[in-house]
C-alpha cells in the first residue's frame, strides 16, 4: 500500500472497510486482519481521512474509518510509541481534520470532534498553534451546520484540555483560558439571547438549533470557569459570568412554561438548567473562598426556588436536587468553618461564615426545616401504591438505587440530617413543636394526618444523634409509639414500618434495656402480621415453628426467615445455632424426595456457614457430604441443587481456616462441572480460585494436570469472557505460588506468549495475557527464559529478536491495561529486564521507561504536606482496617488474599524506588556516557517527568 499513490490506495482501503462492516465473519475476518497489518504502514490514517471526510460513501464504512483513526491515536501517534506517525504524516493529518467542519452525521461528527481532542490532548497548542484560532473562526461563521460542528468540537478540545493534570500542562490551559474567556462569554451569550428571542417566535426547529448551541457553549464555558484559573475571583470576566447565572437560569426556568413536558426541546432546556447549577456546583468544590462572593445569591436562589412559591410551576425534580446539593455544599464546607478558637481562623473563613450566619436566620431556617418535613418528607401517590404492590421494590428504591445521588428523597434526608446538624439550637425546638401536635392515634381515614405524621418520625429518626438530650425517648416509646406499633388497621402499615423503622434509629442511641422485652413482643405481632423484620431473639421461637409444621411449603417458608435472620445478624448468630445445627441433618434425610426443600436447606447452609465462619469447619462432617451430592452431576438431584450447591461449597471456601483431606477430595468433582460449560462456570472458576488461595501446594501437585487439560479444552470453544475468567485462575496460580503455578500451567503459557506477540485484539483478554506474562517474567525469570527459548523455536525465531518482539507488543498495548494493579505489574516485570547489555532490551529501553512513567502516574500520589510523592500500592503489616459494624468482617479467605498482598511486588515493591535502582545499575553497566546516549533515546517530556518523580534519589 506504501507505494501506491493516495488515490489507488484509497480505493484498496475502501474496498476492505467495506468488507469489514459484513456480517458474514468469512468477509470480515480477513477484512480485519489486513486492516491490522495497515495500521502501522505510512500514509493509512491520510487514507482513511480521505474517507470518513467523503460525505457520499457508505455511513458505516465512514463510521469504521473514523475508528480506526481514533484508535490509530491512541497507538501511534506520540512520538515514543513504536511504529509512531511521522511529523510530516501527522502535519498534514493535523491541517486535513480541521479543514472542513460540515459533517452531515451528528454520530460521525462527534467522534471526529473526540479525535480531534485526542490529537490537541498530544500536540496542543506546541505542535498545532493554528487549532484554536480556527476553531474561534468557524464557530462565528454564518453557516448552521458548520457552526454547530466546529463549536462541538470546541467543546470537545477544551475538556480535553482542562482534564491533563501535570503542572506544564495546566499552566497552558491557564494561559489559553485567559486568552478566549471573553470570546467563550460573548459567544455564549449570542446564544443564548438567540434562544430567547426564538422562544416566543420561532419555529421548534429553530428553537433546538440554538438551544444545543447555547448547551455547547455553556459547556465551553463551565471547563474554562472552573479548570482555566489560580485565583479566578481576581478575573472580572469569570466572576460576571458567575453572578449573571442567576438571572439566566431564571430566564430559561421561565421558559420552560412555554416549552411543552415532553418534547426534544424541554428535554435540551432541563440539560441547560442543570448544567448552570454544575458549573456553581464545581467551581464551589474547586475555589471555595473564589465563591464567598456568590455564597449569599446562591442561597437566596436555591432556597426561592426549593422553598417558596416561587418555584412552583417551573422547577422539576433533577433541579430541585442540584439546589438542595448547592445549599449543602455551603452549609457543609470546611473552608467556611472557623476554628474553635475564632482567632485562629482565616479572614476569607470569617467572611464566608459571617455571610452564612446572616443568612441563616432564624425565619429562614424554620422555614426551610418545616418545609422539608411537611412537603419534600410526604410519601407520595406513587410511593405508596409502590409499597402497596411491591414493598420489596420500594425498600430498594427508598434506600437507594443507582440513581441515590440524583434521587430527590435521598437528597432531601441528606440537607435535613445536614442543615440540622449545623443548626440544630435553632431546630431541634421545632423539631419538637412538630412532635407535640402529633400525640396520640391518628385517625385512619385522614390519610394526610397518618403521611404528615410518617414524615416527622422519619425526621425525629434522621435526627436521632442531635435530640439526645432533648427527647425522652423511652417515655415516648412506652406512650406513643407502642400503641402505635398495635394499630392494626391496612392504613396503618407505612406508619408501623415507619415506626419500627425508626425504634431502629434510636436503638442505639438512646433506649433502656429493660424495655427490650416489651419491643420483643411487639415484633412478634409484626411477625405474624406480616411486616418483615429480623431480629436475632426471634430464632428460637422460629427454629420451634419449623420443627412443629409438617407441611414442607411451610418447612421452605421458615427456613427462608431463618436464613434472613442469620444473614442479617451475621456472627451474631453463633450462640443460638447450636440446635438448628443438629437439626438439619435430619432435615436433610427426611427431604430425600423433596428437592425444593433441600434447596431451601442449601441456603440455609450458605448463610450459616457465613455466620459461623472459620468454626463452620465443625460441620463439614455433615456439610461435605452435601456439597459432594449437591455438585455431583452423575447424580440425579444436582439438575435441581446445583446451582445453590456450588454457592454453599464457594462460602465453605471462603470460610475455612485450612485445608482438610475431605475438602481437597470434593474437587473431584469439578472436572465434569467444567465440561458442563454451563452458566454456573463463573461460580466454578471462584471455586478453584479458593482452593488457590487456600492451599495451592497440595491444590496444584494433586489437581493442576488434570485442571490444566480441561482449561485447554475450555479455552478452544468459550467466550472472551470466559477466557478471561480461565486466565484469570492462572493468574493467581502464579502469583500465590511463583514456583509451582508455572510448571503446573506450562501448557497453557505458550498460547499467552503467542497471543501477546500476536497483538490480541480484545484489550481485556491482551490486559490478562500481560497480567499472566508479567508474573513470570517478575517472580520466575528462570522459567520465563525457558519458555522463551521453547517460543523461539516454534516461531523459528532468535530468543533477542522474539523478546524484542514481545516488549514492542507489551509498549503498544498497555493501554489496554486498565487495573492499576496490572498497570504497576508490567512495568515492574519490564524493568526486571533491565540492567543489560542486550542491544534489543536497550533498543526497548525508551519503551520500558514510557511504560514505567506511566505506572508512576498511576500510583504516585502526592502527599500535600511535604509536596513528596509516594507510591500508594505499598502495604504494610501495620495497617489493619477497622472494621466498622455496618461491614461484613473479613472472611478466612479475604485474610488470606491480606497475607498474600503483603508478599506481593506489587504491594511491596516501591515502583519509584525500583526504577530509581534499575537506572542507576544500567548506568554502571554501560558508564556514564553510554547511559546518556541511551537516555537520549526517551522522549524529554518523559525525561521531565521521570526528574519530578525521582526528586529526592
């Protein structure tokens, strides 16, 4: 392809493109394999410019072409990488992407914008002075579509840009901020007053137009504001756009009455809205004393619009939450709190805490705290139909799903526990007032009465720690809340949750012993009235119950209460399991033809062996020989025990203290299991994980041939992920026994090798072959130079030339490496080669030490006192963590993993340290004029930066 002219090459490359958008894999296999092999020749990222920016070719070939330029960036185009673009490729590629801005396509127009980013995160503004200025020149033009694209990708170039991290590169951001701020505000502002004009007359299509041209530039705006500036106070420009926020949120809140609820438009005006309450959001997180001047508006704003009727009608539920966010956040900050002592604290402190004080007055704080209890508290219409028809889901909902953080009632529960925490002299008195005017039943056909009195039992719960002194807490229980407990109208249920809810709250903080049986009794009720809740006393009566019913249904439905009660009080449970642990063996005979029953029994297992922990190893006369029938698949009743099976044998693992015969034996039974290829394989694969971990000695000599064959087996037929999942297991081996694992595997390795040198093309099965090879070549160099040597001769190849091969590949595709640990790995075991006088590994060098400063910037952190680095991977015998009651203790299993990291390299070894030494020996080997030539080889930013790591060597 390298000889042909631009135009005949071009046709080749579109031909092939095509071809690999097929869906036939016999086209587009090789499609892609010929498009691997163009990757690194000169002139195939000019090709594919040529066509993705040709508007009358296929979208999907067009949309394959901009990918593998992106990709192409990521690989090669630093100056470091090897097969790196040339200056003078990446010239005319630089002029060729920002020459038009008229993509037809928004998909394809974005990802050019993102790789225009990529590029500019490299070469800006050093090697590409012009990208910026042209960018301010096309997005004045007067054209819609070329307008729109070039101030994508504006947007798209200056996130980029505000995101580098390192002290060069934020003070160019510094000087390109200040350098268009103006223009990014007038350009903003043209926008958005053209949106405002087009409100009121324009068409919808017109309308959206600008909206996403307002959206664009807000979102220019809020990365330079906030990422662009030391001390942005001092910058007129920054701080009048700040304080003009509110007038335009306002003015774009008032234009939602106008915009329907559900159409593109509305949808594009609620991004704006929220994304101005980001950017006061992130330039308070980032320059707190820059934002005392904006503390009193913010507050005056937020609490207008979430606490009068001044919102009423334009506010919606993402915005109220971003208000009570903002409202917290000045509440909570600490660079608005004195010190004890009022001396001691800084002016900017005292400013922002004086403008605080004067605004949180006692009407102000009154009203907001009633209007959270008596508004934002109330369990809404579709909460209670929720609770009605799926409790189970409500409770997720309430406690929090994936949206918690976006989610209004969380936030509302967070300001409350928050603003009373910080005021709580002024609240806790109408906190208490609320309580007074609630005595007594409530009638349960008022059902506004029965929600007002669940949201102030959820405030009285919220703010248990603060009422300490001020609430007679077992007075109340024994008067209000037990007869509350024994009302037991269908009305009455959220509230009865509710209270039990809160007795829960107060438990801990305040409530007499002797009361307890009274509590007890009143849980009983529940119990059979239905309400779920666990507590550890209930046991007995429990395990009474499933030994008196004969009916296995209900056999099943205790057990499954019993198991929730175990799960929920953990180790709590030891004391009273004694006869349930005699039982259920019995149980277990009697159940022969019951199989549902006996998997009710299985999880039962699980959650006792949970709670009991290393003593479970007491039951495995019983517990063995379950799991061995249970994960038998010669065995009839494993079609229905399996599944629960697997997962009693994984917490047996897990929970045992060390191995026994009977455990080891067990394992026999695993070999059919992964024949099954079933979709239990991912239990199967932590299964021998634990025995790994557990004793991979005698794990690995009796075992790992056997394991080893069906691995092979395994890996000719099963998914990538489950490549990965194998791989993973080998992994371990190597890494908890560097002199056993790789012998035990060895005919696993040659294919890693091959995959690695190959170029694997998906990057998390490359990241496990590095993570795999990483491990040999650090923790066993004697075999790693064997399987060297054994990979030469398969490849026909010399050992030099094949490693040079593998540390080029390595180089290439640690990108694909995403755990920080793996990261760490390579560039340890990339430096275990060195020092050496091997002209290849020299030759690799500027690779090895690209891939080491990489790694330093993985894990060096620095530490803000001393303005030190230091590598927070390492582990110490001395940090144990505490845990907290709210966590599951660490298991047998987690100890065992501790114990392991504290032998690791990874957890052991100081990158920076061992970096530091390695050099120092390759300059002994090659003396000081040798080793600047070889250091000449790395690029001088990297050089730069290895300097600031290496500080104090």
């Amino acid at each position: 392809m390298v000889s042909m002219d631009l135009n005949s090459a071009s046709t080749v490359v579109l031909q092939v493109l095509t071809q690999a958008t097929s869906q036939d894999t016999a086209v587009l296999k090789p499609a892609e394999e010929q498009l691997k092999q163009w990757e690194t020749q000169p002139g195939f990222y000019s090709v594919l410019l040529n066509i993705f920016t040709n508007h009358s070719l296929d979208i999907n070939v067009r949309w394959l072409a901009v990918l593998y330029f992106k990709h192409g960036i990521d690989r090669y185009w630093r100056r470091v990488a090897p097969h790196a673009l040339s200056e003078e490729e990446k010239s005319t590629l630089r002029a060729g992407l920002i020459t038009n801005f008229n993509e037809p396509i928004n998909q394809i127009a974005t990802q050019i914008a993102v790789l225009i980013a990529k590029v500019a995160r490299l070469d800006c503004p050093r090697q590409w002075p012009e990208l910026i200025p042209t960018l301010i020149e096309s997005v004045k033009v007067q054209d819609d579509l070329r307008q729109h694209r070039a101030l994508l990708t504006f947007y798209h170039v200056t996130k980029t840009l505000a995101s580098k991290r390192l002290a060069a590169d934020r003070k160019l951001f510094y000087d390109l901020a200040s350098g268009i701020y103006n223009f990014a505000c007038s350009l903003w502002n043209h926008h958005t007053d053209t949106f405002l004009q087009q409100i009121s007359s324009g068409s919808e299509a017109a309308i959206l137009s600008s909206l996403e041209r307002t959206l664009l530039s807000l979102k220019v705006l809020r990365k330079l504001t906030v990422n662009g500036f030391v001390e942005p106070h001092k910058n007129m420009e920054v701080m009048g756009f700040l304080h003009g926020i509110f007038e335009r949120l306002k003015q774009f809140l008032e234009c939602s009455r106008s915009i329907g609820t559900d159409n593109v438009c509305r949808d594009r005006l609620e991004k704006i809205i929220i994304l101005f309450t980001k950017v006061l959001l992130d330039f308070l997180d980032q320059h707190p004393f820059s934002f005392t001047p904006l503390i009193q508006r913010s507050l005056e704003f937020s609490v207008s619009y979430v606490f009068t009727e001044v919102g009423e009608g334009v506010t919606f539920e993402r915005f109220i939450v971003q208000c009570m966010n903002l409202i917290k956040m000045i509440v909570k900050n600490y660079a608005y709190k004195p010190s004890k002592n009022f001396e001691d604290s800084s002016p900017e402190t005292l400013e922002a805490h004086k403008i605080k004080m004067a605004f949180f007055t006692y009407p102000t704080l009154t009203e907001i705290c009633r209007r959270l209890v008596s508004h934002y508290f109330l369990l809404t219409e579709e909460e209670l139909t929720m609770w009605e028809e799926d409790p189970e889901g409500f409770t997720v909902e309430e406690t929090g799903g994936d949206s918690w953080k976006y989610s209004l009632r969380p936030c509302t529960e967070v300001l409350f526990i928050d603003i009373f925490h910080e005021y709580n002299q002024t609240l806790t008195p109408v906190l208490l007032e609320m309580m007074q005017t609630l005595q007594g039943p409530t009638n349960v056909e008022d059902m506004n009465a029965l929600l007002i009195k669940d949201a102030v039992y959820n405030a009285v719960g919220l703010a248990a720690y603060e009422l300490f002194d001020s609430v007679d807490f077992d007075q109340w229980f024994k008067n209000q809340l037990l007869p509350e407990l024994q009302v037991i109208h269908n009305r009455y249920k959220p509230l009865r949750r509710r209270v039990i809810w809160l007795i829960g709250q107060w438990i801990s903080v305040k409530f007499k012993s002797d009361l307890r049986p009274m509590l007890y009794e009143a849980i009983c009720n529940l119990l059979q009235d239905q309400d779920l809740v666990y507590l550890e006393t209930m046991f007995t009566l429990l395990f009474q119950l499933l030994q008196q019913v004969t009916e296995c249904d209900t056999k099943m439905h205790v057990l499954h209460v019993l198991s929730c009660v175990i799960e929920r009080v953990n180790m709590q449970i030891r004391p009273y399991v004694g006869c349930l642990v005699q039982y259920l063996p019995l149980l277990w005979k009697q159940s022969e033809e019951h199989n549902m029953l006996r998997c009710a029994i299985l999880t039962t297992l699980i959650h006792l062996v949970q709670g009991l922990g290393a003593d479970s190893k007491n039951l495995y006369p019983f517990l063995l020989p379950v799991i061995q029938l249970s994960t038998d698949v010669s065995q009839p009743p494993h079609v229905y025990l399996l599944e629960d099976g697997l997962e009693l044998w994984l917490v047996t693992l897990e929970n045992s203290p060390c191995i026994t015969p009977e455990l080891l034996r067990v394992f026999q039974n695993m070999s059919p299991l992964l024949e099954l290829s079933s979709e239990n394989l991912r239990t199967c694969f932590k299964i021998i994980n634990g025995y790994i971990f557990l004793s991979s000695t005698e794990f690995l000599q009796t075992y790992a041939v056997g394991l080893c064959q069906s691995f092979c087996e395994l890996l000719k037929e099963i998914t990538t992920e489950g490549q990965v999942q194998v791989l993973k297991v080998v992994e371990n081996a190597l890494k908890v026994n560097p002199v056993l694992g790789p012998q035990m595997f060895q005919p696993i390795l040659p294919s890693v090798f091959r995959g690695i040198i190959e170029g694997e093309r998906y990057p998390v099965v490359m990241s496990t072959y590095l993570g795999v090879m990483g491990r040999v070549l650090l923790q066993n160099t004697s075999f790693f130079s064997s399987l060297l040597n054994e990979m030469a001769h398969k490849f026909n190849q010399e050992m030099d030339q094949l490693l040079g091969n593998m540390i080029e590949m390595w180089v290439d595709r640690m990108d694909n490496i995403t755990q920080p640990e793996r990261r760490k790995l390579s560039a340890l075991a990339l430096l275990s080669l060195l020092p050496s006088d091997n002209s290849v590994i020299q030759d690799k060098f500027c690779g090895i030490i690209n891939i080491s400063v990489e790694g330093l910037h993985d894990v060096m952190t620095e530490d803000p006192e001393t303005g030190t680095y230091k590598d927070c991977m390492l582990m110490s015998h001395l940090e144990e963590p505490k845990v907290t009651e709210d966590e599951e203790p660490p298991t047998e299993q987690d100890k065992r993993k501790k114990m392991l990291a504290l032998k690791d390299p990874v957890h052991t070894v100081s990158l920076q340290q061992f970096i530091y030494e390695k050099l120092k020996a390759q300059q002994e080997v090659l003396g000081e004029q040798g080793f600047q030539s070889l250091m000449e080889t790395v690029d001088t930013e990297i050089v730069t930066q290895l300097q600031e790591f290496l500080q104090g060597f």
